[in-house]
C-alpha cells in the first residue's frame, strides 16, 4: 500500500484478520462486516486486488465487479494455488511436506476464479505453472519489501564469532532440521552463534535480524522466500535453496548463495571464515531489493497490471516498473495437466 499512495493512489488495505507477524491494515472486517463490505467494494473502488479470497461466498463479489465493469485481479503467493500432485511431478524439491489432498478444492477454485477475474498476479515460475491454464492473463510482479525496511541498513560485524539466523515461518516447510544439522556440523570446525527464531512478531524478528552476521533462510524450496528480500533489505548476506529457471527475468541475478542440504554446510562455512564475502553479498543484496522490490517500483509494475489486465492479449507476462513484457508459455512446466494448457 506504502508504494501506491507513494504515487498519488487512493489504495486501501482490508483484511479478515489481523496478519499474525503484525503486518499493518486499514481494515479489519470479519463476519457481518465481511459481507457487507464485500457486497460494498465494487461500488466504491476501480480495481479490485484479491489475495488468494474474495470477500463474498461463490465469489459473489468478483462476480458484481466484473458486472460493474470494474478491473479484477487475484494474487496467489503459494499453497493457495499449489496443486501437491503436480508439485511432487514437476517441483519435487517444493514437495517435502505437503500432498494433494486439497488438490481437487484448489483446481475448483482455481477455475471458477478464472473464468471471472481479469488475471491473476504471482512471483515466479512454479506458481504461474499452476494458473496459468486457468486465468487468461497472469502477470508476474516481484514481492514488494516494506518501505521502513530500506530506510537503512545494519551494519555488518566484522565478528570472530558470527551470528547465523534461521526464522522459519513454519518449520515443516522450511527445511529446519536439515538446516540445524548443517549448523551443528560447521559448530564442529568454526565459532558461530546460531538463532532459531519462530513465531514471533515481525517486529522482533526485525531486531534479531539486524543482530544477525548470516542468514539461511530455506531449504525444500525452489523459489526465493520474503524473509531472504528482507535480510538483504538489511544489508546480510543470504543463503537459500532455489531454482535458477524457476525465477522469472527481473529476478534471476538475485545474489542469494544457493545451496542444497548436501552443500549448504560447505557454503556457510565459508561465509563464516570470509568477512570480505560477507561484506560483498551484503551490499549487493541491498542493492538488488532497492531496484526490483522497493515498494513504489512494486506499485508501478502492479499499476502497469491493473492497466493491461483487461485488454492485454492473453498469455504470461513479466511486469515491472519499467514495463509489461510478454513471456514465452514454454517457460512454464505445463505438460503435467490433464487439462488443455488453455
């Protein structure tokens, strides 16, 4: 929101419930005051931007604003548009944990939200593998990093005893136990203070990560995490387990040390003994969050969306603050629907 009032937007932010790491809103409506301010929304706002939900029961309220000639976007950031079958076929790293028997919900969903929204938004690759066959248009947009998260960085230590951070949001998904065993196993050989953050406010989380010398956000993950754009918002040098072909353009020199569970021991090890690298990741990171997700660069490229949502040819597109370029469907791992790729 921070970005498109940023710009001059009239934009507001209502949400069901209050976000449990304290993400800010405007609004807070549940029950009664959920249906009447679904039921009210189309009337008093041009575009409608839905994470993941609508507001109304059988998306009533998509339904009215695509009457009302409104423009209707849905983002989808993860297991609400993850189909587990095709997942544990086509991204078998981003399926250690879950399984499909959601899959026929999401598929219903994924369809009836399709045939009445403009486009959907998502981040990367395997996300758009999942809509795609359902919405005419998808857009990949980057996730936008706080506004307050770029006001300035911490300073990196030059610390004999480094402090490694690890805050999953939910430890099953996130690779912990892998990640704990590769700590114990660079305890062995180098000085470091390893944090295991979780379930705390994102204030808090905020402190320790400006106490922290290291990061390593995830394992069982093909694209790059919130929590990795956040740590190099900070200045601190990041390690993740990714897929470089998942990554959509304005992503793909995202300075992230990749790892895997059998190399990421090696890798932090090496952080630990090098400042110098520290230091260089760091800044680069930085740098990178400034330029592909600064909230008002975020807000652009979501404005270039509401834009071409309704009368852009149908097919995958890349938008950023710069522009809208269309994609190439090949990108995408369709071949594991059994449905029409349209």
């Amino acid at each position: 929101m921070s970005g498109l009032r940023e710009l001059g937007v009239d934009a507001e932010l209502a949400v069901t419930f209050p976000h449990p790491f304290g993400f800010p809103a405007d609004r807070v409506v549940r029950g009664r005051a959920r249906l009447a301010y679904g039921a009210s929304a189309p009337f008093t706002h041009d575009v409608l931007h839905f994470q993941s939900w609508s507001w109304l029961p059988r998306d009533l309220d998509v339904q009215l604003a695509r009457a009302l000639r409104r423009t209707v976007v849905i983002n989808f950031h993860g297991d609400d548009c993850r189909l587990y079958t095709l997942t544990r076929a086509l991204f078998p790293r981003q399926a250690q944990v879950g399984d499909g028997r959601g899959d026929a919900a999401v598929r219903r969903r994924l369809g009836r939200l399709g045939r009445i929204a403009h486009a959907a938004i998502v981040k990367d690759l395997e996300l758009a593998t999942y809509v795609y066959p359902f919405f005419e248009r998808v857009f990949l947009v980057a996730s936008p990093v706080q506004a307050h998260l770029l006001e300035q960085p911490a300073p990196l230590r030059d610390a004999a005893r480094p402090v490694v951070l690890h805050a999953p949001s939910d430890p099953r998904y996130k690779g912990t136990r892998a990640i704990e065993r590769a700590i114990e196993s660079v305890q062995k050989v180098a000085q470091l203070e390893f944090r295991l953050i979780s379930g705390v406010t994102h204030g808090r989380l905020q402190e320790e990560l400006r106490a922290a010398d290291i990061v390593v956000d995830q394992l069982d993950a093909v694209a790059t995490g919130v929590f990795a754009l956040e740590a190099m918002a900070a200045g601190k040098p990041v390690l993740a387990e990714y897929d470089p072909s998942i990554l959509p353009p304005f992503q793909r020199d995202v300075p992230i040390v990749r790892v895997s569970p059998q190399t990421l021991a090696d890798r932090l090890a090496e952080l630990v003994s090098d400042v110098d690298r520290r230091r260089e990741l760091g800044a680069a990171g930085r740098r990178y969050v400034e330029r592909v997700h600064g909230p008002t660069r975020v807000a652009r490229a979501a404005l270039r969306v509401y834009d071409g949502a309704r009368g852009a040819p149908a097919g995958l597109y890349e938008a950023t603050a710069e522009g809208v370029a269309p994609l190439e469907p090949d990108l995408l791992r369709l071949e594991g629907f059994a449905l029409p790729a349209r």
